[in-house]
C-alpha cells in the first residue's frame, strides 16, 4: 500500500448532514463514484482497469485495494456513479464554486 501514498486524499463534509467522505484521486474527476466496500470516492475514469468482461470492467479500487466492477448495485457491483446533487459537493475545499471552463 505505500503506493497509494502518493495519491491525492482527502475528506469533505456534507454541508447538510456534516457526514465526512474520504475521497482519493485529484479533482476535477471524471467519473466519480462511491466505493462499495469502504465508502470513498473515486474517479472511475482513472483506474488501472485489470479485466473486461461482457456486462463489465473490474479495477482495483484506489482507496481500499479491493477488486471493483462497473456492474449496477442490484448487480453486485461496487462502484456507484454519483448524482449530480453529489457531484457538486465534491468540490473540494477553497476551490472556487462553479468551475466554468475556459
Ligand atoms: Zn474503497
């Protein structure tokens, strides 16, 4: 696990429910989802993806090392794409709100 050291980890708080979420990888993300086995968030458009299959890709989480697949939650799968109300939290703190490209 040393290698993990070198990504990026935080934790932002939920202006509403004041719940802490550990989020791994660099902003802005891509694809960010939720961690079925720890809770974390992750970009999942940056993963080391280690096998592809017919219904799904399986990676290796960045936040826990567990094994993790695209497949939908009633599925089986463990990573679940963000909504948008969730996306927009994720700011991560002094980053300037809105983000308009240019
Ligand atoms: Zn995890």
């Amino acid at each position: 696990m040393t290698e993990s050291a070198s990504k990026k980890a935080w934790t932002i708080f939920d202006a509403e429910t004041g719940i802490g979420t550990r989020v791994v990888g660099e902003m802005p993300m891509f694809h960010p989802g939720r961690c079925r086995w720890c809770g974390s968030i992750y970009d999942g458009g940056k993963v080391e993806v280690t096998g592809r299959y017919s219904d799904c890709s399986v990676w290796k989480a960045p936040c826990c090392g567990n094994t993790a697949d695209d497949r939908p939650q009633s599925w089986g799968g463990s990573f679940f794409p963000l909504t948008n109300a969730e996306r927009r939290r994720l700011l991560p703190p002094g980053s300037s709100r809105g983000g308009e490209p240019s």
